[in-house]
C-alpha cells in the first residue's frame, strides 16, 4: 500500500541522514526496519539496531 512505501521511505531517509553524518549502519534488513501504526498518524518507518556501525 501506499503507506507501506511510505514507512519504507522513512527507514531509507534514517540510513542516509546517518551516513551524512559519518554512521554506516552495516545491518540494512527487513529485521531492522521497524513499522510503527498510530491510530492518529500515519505509518512511520525506524531504523533500528545500530550495533556494528
């Protein structure tokens, strides 16, 4: 759905502001992409488990 892509989007943004601030994150999976589903928003993408960065 269009807002799946929209969470997707979300972790994708996350990775570069990261890596324009000098992180590499080294773990990109769909195991570290989390979804979050507010009743008064819209889905929102996170990038997790910056561990090996």
């Amino acid at each position: 759905s269009r807002e799946l892509l929209q969470a997707v989007r979300d972790a994708m943004k996350a990775h570069r502001r990261a890596w324009e601030v000098g992180v590499s994150h080294r773990d990109v999976s769909t195991g570290n992409v989390l979804i979050s589903e507010r009743p008064e928003d819209r889905l929102r993408g996170f990038l997790r488990d910056f561990d090996y960065s």
